[in-house]
C-alpha cells in the first residue's frame, strides 16, 4: 500500500481577492473545516491551493474548492453552508475505502488486545510497524496517540525496544494557566497527562512508575529533545502541530539507529501564537516525496468516542448553523 500522500495544485480563476475571502472564511476556519471532513491538509497562496492527503481525499478536496468557488460568485459562504454542502455533495463516497485485503493488525498486550477499528486506523498501525518514522494526521479522537502508545508498550513487551520516549510540546491550549506550582515535572505533568493516561490502561500504574523509576520509559517536553540522540527507542511526538518548524527538525534529527518515530497531530487546532507557522504543516510539505516516512490522514468519520459525543457535536454543529443563518437574514 502506498503510504506517501498525494499532492495536487489547484488554481481557482479568475483571482478575485473577495471571493478567495468568502471561500477561505475567516482565519481560514472553512478550509479547516474542509480538512476535518476529509482528512487532508490545504495551504493557499493568493488563488493557488495545495492540497495534501490520500489521493481519493485529495481528488474530493480539490472538487469540494472548484465547486465552492463557483459559489462565491453569487452568495456568501459560512460554516453552515460549508456544512451543508459537503453533506449534498456526496464526497464522503470519494474518500470511502475499501478495508484492505491484508492480514488484520491486532496487538496482544497483558492488559488485553488492541485493533484498528476501519481502514484508517488498520494502515496507521501497519504503517508504524513497518517503517521507522510515521505520521498520524487527523481530527482529536481518531486513535492517534492511543494506538501509537499501544504499538510502544507491544514494542516494548517484546523487548524489540529499549526504552519508549514519549513527548510533545508544552503549549496552552487556547488557556493562560499562569505560573504552575511545584518543580519543573510538577509543572510540565499537566501537558503530558494524556500520554500518562494511555499508558497506565495498558500497563497498571505500578508497572508504568516502575519503569519510569528505572528510566525504561521516559515522558517529557520536546526542549528536552535537543541535544540528544536516540539509539534503539519508541519515541511519539503528540500534538505536533503545536511545534515550530525549528523544533519539528531538531527532533526529526535526534532519531537513532534502531528507533521508531510516530508524529501525531491535527492540523486544524493549532495553538501557536498568530502568524508562527506549524512544524507539522512544515513537515508533511517538505517530506510528502520522502517514500520511508509513511503518513496516515484521518477524517472526521473516524473519530472513536462515547457515542454521547458524536450527539454533543452535532447539537453544537445545529446551534451554529441556526446562528450563521440568523445572521445572514439580518
């Protein structure tokens, strides 16, 4: 299976700058919301799009842009109407795949089995098995950092790694948390929380502390990266769209022999301060043509939750609408 995402160029003419606004959105919120729903990344220049995915996703994407922006000559656009129209469209059936006719991938920890549950999550986990540096691209709850942990301890069960790292960048989520307590662990713990959670499901809180203690597993911010070089380790960078393009390649050159890179973020929640480029969007532009780095794009539709939450989406998707409509009728 082909893991090196397609890439295409779309230029939508004539170049008209208020149209190109109605189509982008505000902060460019409808192209992120085009990107959740099908799992791909899109960067513009002026009337020049680059769309980057699998190569369905990537065909869907480049259709759902042409046909918008035929929209924009007659109407304003709004994340309702974005909404809607990828509902009519019927572009879900372009990025439908079929479940691939390999071998299923289940993992056998002591704690318990885990699978891929759909296609997406079925390549991530053979991805990550087969090649030294993968990425995991999608919307929060589609089994990113989950599987990654889960391919770690299976890894490190089989003692065909030394040592897992885990780590990610300690930015605030939308937040200003202030000055934390406590020492420099205390205060970064919170960042790191969900790796931790991950790992005490799938090992017990006594065997994780124990490992930890003994330096077996290692959990920490991305600027303890620098400087270091990782021989025969499981090493997850998590929500790496919140690195900067500088630190995105100070860890990509910190991989040793015998390692195992995953990289996982989405794209769409970027916390970084305005105007400071992702290093993840760096890295999937500049690496896209590397063939031993694999990349999986989720979508929307793989999102793995209690089923209340796909309800509670839903329901705030309807309020917004409701409010996008009141507004354009004032």
């Amino acid at each position: 299976m082909d893991t090196v995402p397609n890439s295409s160029d779309i230029f939508l003419d004539p170049a008209d700058n208020q149209r190109l606004a109605n189509l982008c959105g505000q902060l460019d919120e409808h192209l992120r919301q085009i990107e959740r729903r099908l799992g791909v990344e899109i960067n513009n220049r002026g009337n020049a799009f680059r769309v980057i995915g699998d190569s369905r996703s990537v065909y869907a994407a480049g259709e759902v842009l042409r046909n918008l922006y035929k929209e924009t000559e007659k109407s304003v656009l709004n994340p309702a109407r974005i909404n809607l129209f990828l509902q009519e469209s019927g572009v879900d059936a372009l990025v439908e795949e079929e479940i691939a006719s390999e071998a299923e991938i289940i993992l056998k920890l002591k704690r318990g089995t885990i699978k891929g549950r759909g296609p997406h999550q079925q390549r991530y986990m053979r991805n990550i098995l087969t090649h030294d540096i993968s990425f995991g691209v999608g919307p929060a709850g589609t089994g990113k950092t989950y599987l990654a942990v889960a391919c770690a301890v299976e890894a490190l069960q089989r003692d065909t790694t030394r040592r897992l790292v885990l780590t990610r960048p300690a930015v605030e989520s939308g937040e200003r948390l202030g000055f934390l307590p406590g020492d420099l662990a205390q205060k970064i713990d919170p960042y790191l929380r969900p790796l931790y959670d991950a790992l005490y499901e799938m090992m017990g809180f006594e065997t994780v502390a124990k490992l930890m203690e003994r330096n077996v597993i290692e959990v920490a911010p991305l600027a303890y990266m620098r400087g270091r070089t990782l021989n025969e380790a499981f090493i997850i960078l998590d929500e790496a769209q919140n690195t900067t393009p500088e630190q995105m390649k100070m860890f990509l050159t910190r991989v040793g022999f015998g390692s195992t890179v995953v990289i996982t973020g989405d794209v769409t929640q970027i916390d970084l301060p305005r105007g400071h480029q992702s290093g993840l969007r760096q890295a999937i532009e500049v690496l896209k043509d590397v063939k031993d780095i694999s990349f999986t794009f989720f979508t929307a539709k793989d999102v793995v939750r209690h089923p209340l939450v796909q309800q509670i989406v839903t329901a705030y998707e309807k309020m917004e609408g409701e409010r996008d409509k009141g507004s354009s009728h004032r």
